[in-house]
C-alpha cells in the first residue's frame, strides 16, 4: 500500500527555480531524480500536487542537495 504526500505550490515553485538555476532539462532532472519527466512537468505547472511518498521524498532529497 502506497502512501501519499502533497506538493504545495511553494515546493513545485523551488524545483522549478532550482532546475532552471542548474540550467537543467526535464529530462535531466528526471535522471537525477528517478521521477518521470511527465510527472516533473505536472508538478511544475501545478497540475499535480498529490505523489507517492517515494516521489516525494526523492524530491526532497534533490531540493536539498548541494549544488
């Protein structure tokens, strides 16, 4: 059984800024995160806001790692 965790706007807004910072694709991020570009591109245009815990946290993990 999966569990769920929601992605605020404010959240979906850093990844968006973060990847752009880093000059990096969809498809990129995707890799480094192991998350679908399909699913990225959702949450970055706010069509998406609810994902599997490992989404998220795969998410997380990304946001906070260094550059």
């Amino acid at each position: 059984m999966s569990t769920y965790k929601v992605i605020d706007n404010q959240m979906a807004q850093a990844l968006l800024i973060k990847r752009r910072q880093q000059s990096m694709t969809l498809a990129d991020m995707a890799k480094e995160t192991n998350v679908t570009r399909d699913i990225l591109s959702q949450i970055e245009r706010g069509k998406k806001q609810v994902v599997q815990a490992r989404v998220f946290g795969s998410l997380i993990s990304w946001l906070s790692k260094e550059d």
